[in-house]
C-alpha cells in the first residue's frame, strides 16, 4: 500500500511540473516575448548628426508656395468705400460700389470678378500691379463675391458676402391689433381708450430709428380741438411696444385717433404705415366698495370704494337721495383728454336712525351709468365677531386649560374670557383687553378649572363701543390628559462577535496527497497571473503553446487514472487477509 501511495504521488509531481514548466513558456510567449516574435517595431535608431525628417501627408493641411517663388503681395477691396476682409459680410443699399487693388511680384495674368458662381467680370492686366473700380448691379438679398488672381505660380481668391437692402424696414403688427403690415386696413375699432402699439420689425440690415405719432381731434363745450403726441424709438429691438392714450367719444361728440408709424434703417430707407383707431365704449363702469368703517362716536361710516371703467371715467357722485342724478360730484372730468380709467375715493356718511341708504354713482364718457345703494347699520358696524379657535382651545392639565380666538370687526372697547362650571359657577375670570376702542383683540389667556366636574364653559365677553355686550362659548369636555412616567425601554442584548477562524490541519496527511496539491499550486499561482495587458496581445504561438499544454495534461490524468484500480485492489487484497 505505502508503495501504491508513493508511486501515485510521484505520478501527480511529475503531471503537475511539467505543466507547471509549460504554463511558464506559454506565460512567456504570450507576455513580454509576444513582441519579439511578431515582429513588433522596437526603437528608431538614428545616425549620430543626421536628422530625420518626417515626409507623411497631413490630412487638412493647405499648399503653401515657398518664400523664394512669386506671390501676391498686397490686395485690398472695399464696397462703398468700406474695407472688407476675405471672409467677411457687408449690407448696401442699391448698386454698391466695389473697388479693389493687387500688387504681386510677378505679372497677373488673369483677374476674374464673379457673383454668385458666374464670372462677372474678367480682366488680363499682364502687369504686377492693377486697380480696378466698378459697379454692382445685384438683385435684392445676399450675394456672394470671389475675387480670382492668376500668376504664373500662383492662383489665390478673396471672397466676401454683399448683402443687398434695397426694401424700408417693416412690421408685424400685434397690439392693438393683430396683423401684417404688409396690408393695413384704413381703420380699427377697439373697446378701450388705453392702448399698446406693439409688434415686430423686420430687415436686412438695422433699423436705426422708429417714430410713433398720435394724431386726435375731439369736441369739448361745442368747441373742436386737436392734438398730437410723438415718440421716438432709436436703435430698437427686433420688438417694440408703446403705450398710446387714445380720445375717447363722449356722449354728444365724436373723436378720431389716428396714428402713423415711420421706420428708418442704415440706409434712410423708411416705410410708413398709418391707420385710424376708433374707441367704442358699451360696456358700463364697475364700482367696489373696498371698506367700511364706523366712526365712534361721530355717527359716521366712511366708505372706501374704487370706480373702473376700460374707456373713460366721467363723474362719480354720490347722493342719499332716491334721484341718483343728484347729490355731491367727487369726479367731474368733461375734457376727454383728462378722463381716467381708475379712480379710488373715500367718503364718509353721516348715521342715523331714518337717514336714507347712501348711493353712490359713476358715468362712463358715453354716458352710461353704474349704480349702487348700500344701508349702513349703525349699532350692526360697532358690534364685534367673537371667534373662538376650538382645536386650540384645549385643556393643559386636569385643572387647567387655555383659551384662544380673536375678536374682530367693530368697536371693542373690553374683551373678558371665563371658566364656568357645569352648575353654572364661573371657576375663573380673565381680562384680555380694557379701557381703550380698538378693532381688534387677539385672545390666548390660561384660565383654572378647578373642578372634577363635566363639561367646562369657556365664555368670551365683548363689550363694545356702545356698551352693548357680545358673548360667544364653547364647552369641553374631561380632559383625556395622562401623566405616564418615562420608562426606559429594554435595551437589546449586546451583539457578540466572534471571528471564526477556519480550522486548519496541523500536519500533513502521512500520504502525501496534501503536500502534492500545496507544490502544484504553488507552481500554478505565478502561471496564472499574468497582466491582462499580455493577455489581450497574445500571439498565434502562446495560442499553440497553450493547446499543447492542454493536451498533455488530459494524456497524463487519464495515464495515472488507470492505474489507480490496480493500486487500490491490491490494497483491499492486503486488508483482507490481514483480518484473517
């Protein structure tokens, strides 16, 4: 048996050196040695003293002529008289004017103007210098130039972009109203007096200058008057917007607005647009009334109300008679250019027990009316709203809770806020304000109960600035409060850990078969970790050397594992008569 044993383990040494010596070389031959086998280009040497000169294309890179070869030495070209460079853009007017100048070292013997890819012009100087003047007769928009120039070594261009204005500025109308300006009608009806004139300006080159004038004649007292307003918008935006304040028609006179609109670009070319707005008004004036407040102790309310009308307002009165034509004028505006579209006014109304409802009335430029009657109570303006906040208002302890709410509106001269019992008993009093007329009080006061007794009573009292009393409550019921004492929460058992090592063997197997598999992955390891860089340049050889490695490794398992049978039958053999 120990012989079986030792011939099995020398077995597996001799398998697993060879492949470990053949894991090497191909290691080897993938890895740094790859290189040298496929020819890989090592290091230029060069000669000492002798320079090397790279002669490969570059991709992008222009001819270029030499310095000792002929070239052109100067050209220059303007456009209405203004110098442009090859590459650049320039806006005319009309028919711009091109002149160019060329100096070269050797004759010129072509020069070709073209437009647009066609030749325009062709001249054949023969000379090492020419000038040349002339004009371009383009079409309206952009056109782009080339400037040809032949030498006997040399051909060069010079191109620029001429942009052609010969159209005024226009504009895209929006406000007040929406169209192009290409078709304008003579007249616009809109529904207000207050305007925008807003829109868009379009053109090729820059719009330098736009002026908006406001025309109107209007009628005032049978007497005709006129007017007009300017503005002047320079260098604007692509956009503009203004705000013009239109007549409007009164209620026995006309007025007509009209209004012109003048653009100037670069070039002084200018388009005018003119149209007429007429203002209708149909929709009546809009009175708010906003406050009202009594006054203590006069007897009065004043009132603050706003009056709003999108034409004009004329009048605005107010009266506490049935006839709404009658009574005291805050506004009286007759000259439509004064005419406001808002207007706020406080007043005050005197109180008494059969004073008649005050009435309050505004007249539109056309001459509509709004009309509106309110009837002011007195002693219902002093009285105070008592609110008491319920989810607030809350018990604190079994004897104790706090009251919370304000008291608003009115004249309040004293606020009081008490606990009383089931029975009727009042348990607590607190006074929250006194002495003084306000408008308002804010309540959060801590008032005893001081009874085992439900429900509480929680009473507010508001007195105000007439002596008349207000009261509000609500009831709670017993207090669900719980005094619990903090306990400490059980704390977790503390965590244990123990780091388990796994057992190791403290000496090897008297078989050997340990030892074996520690030297074979020994020899395995250094084999195996080769960089990935080597790996992925593997060559054709460490692919063949690889596969031949595999091969021998299947021959010798499958040598060894046939003659594992005889080695363990004879071992059995051996036992077997050993019991006997």
């Amino acid at each position: 048996m120990t012989l079986c044993i030792g011939t099995i383990d020398m077995t597996i040494r001799t398998i697993f050196n060879s492949i470990g010596m053949l894991l090497v070389l191909v290691n080897s031959a993938i890895g740094g040695g790859a290189g040298v086998m496929l020819g890989t280009p090592g290091p230029t040497i060069t000669e000492p003293g002798v320079s090397h000169i790279d002669h490969s294309p570059i991709l992008g890179q222009t001819s270029s002529i030499s310095s000792d070869e002929a070239h052109i030495e100067q050209l220059a070209v303007t456009v209405d008289g203004k110098h442009v460079d090859s590459g650049g853009t320039i806006t005319t007017a009309d028919d711009p004017r091109l002149v160019f100048n060329i100096t070269s070292q050797s004759q010129l013997s072509l020069i070709s103007l073209r437009i647009d890819g066609g030749v325009y012009r062709s001249y054949t100087p023969n000379t090492t210098s020419y000038s040349q003047s002339l004009t371009l007769e383009l079409q309206p928009g952009s056109h782009q130039v080339v400037l040809v120039t032949k030498t006997p070594t040399d051909v060069s261009e010079y191109d620029l972009r001429i942009i052609e204005d010969s159209f005024p500025p226009t504009m895209e109308f929006s406000k007040p109203i929406s169209v192009s300006g290409a078709s304008l009608e003579k007249s616009y009806e809109i529904d207000r007096s207050r305007v925008r004139i807003a829109g868009t300006v379009h053109d090729r080159s820059d719009v330098t200058k736009i002026t908006i004038r406001h025309t109107y004649r209007y009628t005032n007292a049978e007497e005709r008057k006129s007017g007009h307003s300017q503005t002047i918008i320079r260098n604007p935006n692509e956009s503009i917007s203004w705000p013009v304040h239109l007549i409007p028609p009164q209620q026995t006179s006309t007025a007509t607005n009209r209004i012109t609109i003048m653009l100037y670009d670069k070039f002084d070319q200018i388009r005018q647009y003119e149209f007429r707005l007429d203002v209708s008004d149909e929709a009546q004036p809009e009175i708010n009334i906003t406050d009202v407040e009594p006054l203590y102790p006069m007897s009065e309310v004043r009132v603050e109300f706003s009056v709003k009308d999108v034409v004009g307002i004329r009048s605005v009165r107010t009266t506490r008679t049935e006839d709404s034509d009658q009574g005291r004028n805050l506004l009286l505006a007759l000259n439509p250019t004064k005419q406001p579209i808002t207007a706020e006014f406080t007043h005050r109304f005197e109180l008494s027990e059969n004073a008649s409802p005050a009435t309050l009335v505004a007249e539109d430029a056309s001459g509509q009316e709004e009309v509106v009657t309110r009837k002011f109570n007195y002693s219902a303006l002093l009285s105070p709203e008592i609110r008491i906040n319920s989810q607030r208002t809350q018990f604190d302890t079994e004897r104790q809770l706090r009251a919370v709410g304000t008291i608003s509106d009115g004249k309040i001269e004293r606020v009081r806020v008490e606990t009383v019992a089931a029975n009727g008993t009042v348990l607590d009093i607190q006074t929250v304000h006194d002495n003084t007329v306000v408008s308002r009080v804010t309540m959060n006061e801590t008032l005893r109960t001081g009874t085992d007794v439900y429900p509480i009573r929680v009473r507010v009292r508001a007195l105000d600035a007439t002596g008349t009393e207000h009261i509000n409550s609500t009831t709670l019921s017993q207090p669900a409060i719980q005094t619990q004492a903090e306990t400490a929460s059980p704390q977790s058992p503390t965590e244990q850990r123990t780091d388990q090592t796994p057992p190791q063997n403290s000496s090897r197997t008297t078989n050997g078969t340990q030892s074996v598999f520690e030297e074979i992955s020994e020899l395995l390891t250094p084999s195996f970790n080769s960089d990935t860089d080597s790996a992925s340049n593997s060559s054709p050889i460490g692919l063949v050397l690889l596969i031949g490695t595999v091969a021998v490794c299947l021959f010798l398992i499958i040598r060894l594992w046939g003659q594992l049978p005889d080695c363990v039958i004879a071992h059995s053999i051996e036992g077997k008569h050993a019991s006997e």
